[in-house]
C-alpha cells in the first residue's frame, strides 16, 4: 500500500507551549503627576507624553532617554525608539570612555531596535562590540559573555548565516560548561539553538547527540513530567523521523504525548498537534489503524475548538444585531458536534424565531432539550 504525502506533511516539528505577549505597564504615584520612580500601571500611550516633556526639559538625562525609549518601543515607534537609542550611546561613551561595560546595555537595546528594522549589518557591529567589551572586562569564560555569543549567533540564524553561528554557539556552551559544568540546565537551549543549526544544514548526526543531551540534562533536572521535557522530546523524535528512522521516533513522541495531556488536558490544540506527530509515525510504520484513530482525535480536539471560535462569533453578531450573520455561525457550529451544545443551540432557536423561521426553531429548540437531556445522563 502507497502512503500518501498528507502523512509526511502533517508532521509538526518541536511543539512549544505558546506564551503571550504581555505590554509593559507601569504605575503611577498619583492620577496628575506620573512619575519615572514608581510607574507600573499606566499605558505606555498614557505616560508618553509626560516622558517627552521630562526629555524636553532635560534632554540629556539618560533615564528619560531610555524609559522613553522602551514606551516607543511598546508602542511600536522603533525609529524614534533608536534616535533616543543612539543619544543615550553617545552621552555613556562620553562619561565612561566606549569600552566601558556603560555602554553595553544601549549597544544590545539598539541592536533589537536595528533588528526590528531590518538593519541587520548595524545590529551585527553593535552586538559584535557588545562581545568585546565584556570579554575584555568580565574575562572571556563569563557567563555574561556567553548570553552574548548566543544573541550574536541567534542574529547570524535569523540572516540565514549558519556556518557563522556554529562556532559562536559552540563557544558559549563552552563558557557554560566551564562556569556550571556539562549537565546544568542553563546549557539547554543552547544545546537545542546549536542542533537546530545542524538539522538546518543537514548535519543531522551532529544535531543528535546535542538534543540526546540536552533531553538527558531536563530529564534529570525537570523531572518525567514537564513541557521542556516534551519539546526536548519532540525535537529529538523529529530529528528521528527526518532520518526515516519512525522506530525510534515512535516511544518519544508516545511519551511526549502522555506529558502533553498530563500537562494540559486531553483537549488542547497542542494535544492535538501531538497526535498528528504520533499519528504520522504510526502511518510510516504502516500502523494504519492507529493512525487513523490518533487524526479522528486530533480532528475532534480541533473541531471543537472551531465550535468555541464560532459560537463567540456568532455571540459577537447577536449583541450587534445581526441576527442574519450570528445564524450563518451558529449553523456552522451545530454542524461540528461541539460538546454540551444545548444552550448554543437554544440562543440559535431564538435567533430563527427573530428571523420568523418558526418551524426551524421549533426543531432546534427540540434538538437542545435533546442533547441538554443526554448530557445530564452522562453526568449521573
């Protein structure tokens, strides 16, 4: 039997647990007079122009120059974010000399603002004197200076420069390894950072033994139950697949699995995300059957999913009073199976009947008692 290509391409590589995004706040002694001291729980459009009034009156103060640099850059105004950026580099080389470790905090600020700006030959000299200047006053073996390394070669990743980020990358775990020895949690991601290069060109046995060893370190460190655990998992099993070797991709991704549900419920899209992973090995090795069961569970997850999507959608018209449009989301909803649907299919009924469709009411109302009744069977 020919496996189709949809096996292959459902394959989701290194699954990693979504963070939001969170905008800085800050919060101000009084409502009247925001101040830089105490400024945790005001907008950064709110404390916007108080900064640039205090940058108006002392135009060469190196806290207004970077508190307001940091609310631009909430704000998404980078441009100004790095004049404001460039001004305070120049007041610190004149107070402190440009070696000074003065400097290095506003070198890696204006780096990230020259990255976001697609400026990657600027962020490249700033982060490479970033470098410097604590090797020279930290040592060269300072963790320090090992973080630095990794920012210099995660730029080199983003540029697709991968030949220049491996020594980089090698040099920091180094430093890592000299400063906290060979199994110590804070050489992970660097581990993983240095394999992913690797895998990217296609030295997948140089790859392997990083990610085998970054498992091993979380796996003693974390404990058998951890998302780091299961990404260190799912990169290595990966790994695996893309060298055809599903046997001993399989136990990884079974295992990350079982984290993945402990963690998160068997509901969560990354579950499902997790099943496709399994699901696609089960189908290299011909396991069709279970194949198919762990895609109808995926499918199910993201389904219901879909439902919760719709039904607020639907929600959002009703309160505009677009009955027309909530009823188009509402149909859709009731076409997936979500569980518990009574009340959604109740609010559609009342929806029909504003829409002066009796009898379409009449037969959802009769289908939401039906499955209101189902459900309180089902948690007797």
């Amino acid at each position: 039997m020919k496996l189709f290509p949809l096996f292959a391409s459902s394959l989701i590589i290194g699954l990693v647990v979504p963070g939001a995004y969170a905008q800085e706040k800050m919060l101000p002694t009084s409502k009247d007079a925001p101040t830089l001291e105490n400024t945790w729980d005001i907008h950064y459009r709110d404390l916007e122009p108080v900064l640039e009034q205090k940058l108006k009156e002392a135009p060469d103060s190196l806290d207004t120059l970077d508190e307001l640099a940091r609310v631009y850059l909430g704000l998404g105004k980078f441009s100004e974010a790095g004049e404001l950026y460039h001004h305070a580099l120049e007041l610190r080389e004149a107070a402190s000399g440009r070696e000074s470790m003065d400097v290095v905090r506003t070198l890696e600020n204006l780096a990230r603002v020259d990255q976001v700006l697609h400026k990657m030959d600027e962020a490249e000299t700033l982060l490479a004197r970033a470098v410097a200047i604590r090797e020279t006053n930290q040592g060269a073996t300072h963790p320090e200076v090992a973080a630095e390394y990794n920012t210099l070669a995660r730029l080199f990743v983003m540029e697709k420069k991968l030949p220049d980020s491996e020594p980089l990358f090698s040099r920091a775990i180094a430093i890592l390894e000299t400063n906290y020895g060979p199994a110590d949690l804070r050489l992970c991601s660097t581990l993983d950072s240095l394999a992913a290069v690797y895998r990217d060109e296609t030295k997948l046995s140089e790859a392997e033994p990083l990610l085998r060893r970054a498992l091993i370190i979380r796996d003693i460190a974390a404990g058998p139950v951890h998302a780091e655990i299961a990404n260190s998992l799912d990169s290595l099993a990966g790994l695996y697949y893309a060298e055809k070797r599903f046997s001993d991709a399989q136990p990884l991704y079974e295992r990350s699995l079982g984290i993945w549900m402990t963690l998160l419920g068997p509901d969560h899209p990354l579950v499902a995300t997790s099943l496709d992973n399994l699901a696609v090995v089960y189908a290299m090795l011909e396991r069709y059957q279970e194949a198919a069961q762990l895609y109808k569970r995926a499918l199910e997850i993201r389904d219901a999913q879909d439902a919760a999507s719709l039904h607020n959608l639907a929600l959002v018209e009703v309160g505009l009073k677009n009955d027309r449009e909530a009823a188009g989301y509402y149909k859709r909803m009731a076409a997936l199976n979500p569980p518990n649907p009574a009340p959604a299919l109740h609010e559609y009924a009342e929806v029909l009947r504003r829409l002066h469709h009796p009898a379409e009411a009449a037969a959802m109302e009769r289908k939401s008692k039906a499955e209101a009744a189902k459900k309180a069977l089902e948690n007797k």
